[in-house]
C-alpha cells in the first residue's frame, strides 16, 4: 500500500551511517561534489539541462545506499541540520494498473519537488526506475508507462538543480527510456569480487549472531 507518508521527505543527516565498500566510494565522491556545486548556487544555473544521475549495475552492488550515504554527507558539509532531506520513491510501490492512479501519484511526488514552503534543499531517488518508466516501444510497455514517461519528462525539464537533484537507480538499463538517460548522468556501479562479497556476507552473519547472543 502506498498512501501519502511515502512522500514526506526526511532529514538526510538522519540516515544510518554505512560503511561503503572501496569501489563505491568514488561514486560517492562524485555525487557529493556535482551537488554541493549546485546546492551552493555560486552560479546561474537554475536552467542547467543537467538535473542529476542515473545508476547502473547488477543487484546488489550499492546503488541505492551509495545515493544515501552522499545524501548523508551532503547535509552535513552544507553546516545547517535539516538543510538537506532524502525522499526515496519504490518504482514497484508507485506503479498501479488501475487508469491514472500511478500519474497522480508521481504528479503528487513534485508536488513535493515545487514546494515553495519547503526551503531545505532535497535529494529524490527513484529506485528501480524501470518499474515506472519502460521505454517507448519495448513488447512490456503498456499505455499508462507512455503517460507516466510523458509527467516525468515535462517535470525533469523543470526541476532546478539547485535546490533539488534526481537520482534513479535500475539493474535494467535496457528498458529505461533513452529520454531518461539522456537527462541524468549515467553512472555504472562497480560489481563486487567474490572475496569482497563473500566478506560481506561473513558480517552480516556476524552482526546476526551478535544481536541474536544479546538476546539470550
């Protein structure tokens, strides 16, 4: 179920700290660097075709927690707590079949973006965009994603990077429409090498445990 709470952006500075592995951490430095020069607004961007970053890559590789940890950062280099918030848009939770439901719900997403109240500058993802916004012409594309395609192309052209960036996560490139990837900065995130990903795993088990021992 999806009801309005989902978009209600939070404070950036209140997402958990994680621990990026090495090959993301300069996809992070990347992202923290292209959003202070906007967020900062030294120049006359507000027109910038720019508008933020697409990622890439297989499951599992940081996609959507390396947004966040940048997310996390950025608030916390711009000086004031609350100065940035982090909305996270599920591309499978907003998508409806039933006629116009999926289009009033991303419509209401930048609603959120256009708030002339909100004066914190805000961070939006949508992960697993392919959910929404399936190419023009692909076998799976049914007529309500040509609609959703039509909002989000006229709502990107108008977002102002400085004060709001995009991001959008997908494992499936192949069936993100090209008007998408040519609006955000593609970025591929890295695989993991069985070592790294085998010690990865080994943590967690060890966290589980751990937090399993208090217990008894």
């Amino acid at each position: 179920m999806y009801d309005d709470n989902d978009l209600r952006p939070m404070n950036a500075g209140e997402l958990v700290k994680v621990d990026l592995l090495p090959q993301l951490k300069e996809t992070r430095k990347i992202i923290v660097k292209t959003c202070m020069y906007f967020f900062k607004g030294n120049l006359d961007i507000d027109n910038s075709p720019f508008k933020g970053f697409i990622l890439t890559g297989p499951p599992g590789t940081g996609k959507t927690e390396v947004v966040k940890q940048a997310a996390r950062e950025i608030d916390s280099k711009l000086g004031v707590v609350g100065e940035v918030e982090f909305l996270l848009i599920d591309g499978a939770s907003i998508a409806a079949p039933k006629w116009g439901e999926a289009e009033k719900k991303l419509r209401k997403v930048f609603h959120e973006v256009d708030d002339p109240h909100r004066r914190a500058k805000l961070i939006l993802l949508f992960d697993d965009i392919e959910s929404l916004m399936l190419t023009r012409g692909t076998d799976l594309a049914k007529e309500w994603h040509y609609s959703m395609n039509s909002i989000l192309f006229h709502e990107l052209d108008k977002v102002n990077p400085t004060n709001c960036m995009i991001f959008a996560t997908t494992n499936r490139p192949d069936l993100v429409d090209d008007a998408i990837m040519t609006r955000l900065y593609h970025i591929e995130a890295p695989s993991l090498p069985i070592e790294q990903l085998m010690e990865v795993v080994d943590q967690i088990l060890d966290s589980s445990y751990a937090e399993e021992f208090k217990k008894k």
